[in-house]
C-alpha cells in the first residue's frame, strides 16, 4: 500500500499518524537565523569601526609626538643659540656707548646698529619658525627687536617689557640657563607663541637684561 497524507497527517503501512512540521516552528527557526546573520553583521560593523577608530587613534598619536618632537628641537635649538648670543660683545658694549645703552638706541649709534645686526645675524642662522629675536634691558626696555628678519626702529620699540610671561624668569636665571614660559599670546607676532630666553652678562656677571625669542606655534605645527 501507498503512503497518504490527509489534513496535515501522514499515515504509512508501519506507524501510527504523524503531524507534519508547523508553519510557526518554522517561522522561528527563520527568525533566529536572521537575528544570527544580523549579529553577525552587526559584530562585522563594530570591529570595521573599531579598526578605523584605532587606525585613527595610532595616527594622532603619531601626530603628537611629532608636534612634541618639534617643539622640543626647536627649543633645544633656540636654546643653544641664545646661550652663544648671549656672550656676544655687541650686546654688552651697546652699554659703553658714550650716550648709554637707551641713548644709543634712540640715536641709532654704531654700536646699536651692531646689536641690531647681531640679532639678524642669529634669526637667519636659526629657520623660519622664529618669530622674534629681541634683547631687553634689565629695566625692561627693549634695546633691539628684530621680527621676520627685519628690525623695530626706535619708535616701535617697548618702552617696558617686565611684565612679560619670560622676563622676570629669565632675568633670575644662573649663567647658561635658559629660561622657557608656556606659550601666551604674542602682540608682536598676532598669534601664540612658544619662547625662550637668558641673561647678558657683563665679563664680571653683572646682568645687563636678557636676550630672548619667540616662535610662533601655527609654524611649528606646519613644519
């Protein structure tokens, strides 16, 4: 005898009457694959962002430590260069001129001009990420100013820079040490800087006022 099926049973020559498969079972069994085949694509989306959010994460810190290794070069640079413009003659013999040093400034002496051209001399031998090269009396006066290669005139000169971020630090400083305040904003460069400075001294250690220098950090973070 054949087999038959009738009304959802079936029925063989050797056992009772089964029920076939129900339709909900089978609608369960869809669901959870699809919830399966969803998790698993959801787990593939999160570790692709995860990947990306690392790759990311590696190139900022990347990103930092080179800015952090730029700033530090540059300040060991500038360092190494203020400690050597510092000794320089033209600087203390600006306060031997027969006008002193505040008269030779606003006549523009020779000796003045010579301390102007020392400071040039050293911006150009340091790159363009400087700013600002200058050298300020003890009072605060500003003898020699020199920004993006060219030099203040009298005129533009300040009259007193002891409030300044690096001033009174770098005025108390011991001989070879170079002082470095955290950035501030700068009104001669219109923009924050990073900066550097250190006494000049006479040949006997009396200080003079102190050579200092500014680099802009918009440069640093190009270079």
């Amino acid at each position: 005898m054949f087999p038959s099926v009738t009304d959802g049973q079936r029925t063989d020559d050797t056992g009772p009457a089964t029920r076939a498969p129900r339709r909900p079972l089978m609608l369960v069994i869809l669901a959870v694959s699809i919830a399966l085949l969803a998790a698993s694509f959801l787990g593939a989306v999160a570790k692709s962002r995860g990947a990306r959010r690392a790759a990311l994460d590696a190139r900022l810190d990347l990103a930092a430590t080179d800015r952090t290794r730029t700033v530090t070069d540059t300040f060991e640079r500038a360092s190494s260069l203020l400690r050597v413009l510092a000794r320089n003659p033209s600087l203390a013999d600006l306060y031997d001129d027969p006008a002193g040093a505040a008269g030779a400034v606003v006549a523009q002496s020779p000796r003045a001009l010579a301390a102007s051209g020392v400071l040039l001399d050293f911006q150009h031998l340091f790159d363009r990420t400087t700013s600002e090269f200058c050298f300020i009396d003890l009072s605060g006066r500003e003898n020699v100013r020199v920004v993006n290669g060219r030099a203040a005139g009298p005129a533009q000169l300040s009259a007193d820079e002891s409030d300044a971020p690096f001033f009174r630090g770098a005025a108390a400083v011991a001989p070879g040490v170079v002082y470095q305040a955290l950035p501030y904003w700068s009104a001669d460069t219109s923009g924050w800087v990073i900066s550097a400075a250190t006494p000049v001294r006479r040949a006997d250690g009396t200080v003079l006022g102190v050579v200092h220098f500014e680099s802009a950090v918009d440069d640093l973070a190009a270079a």
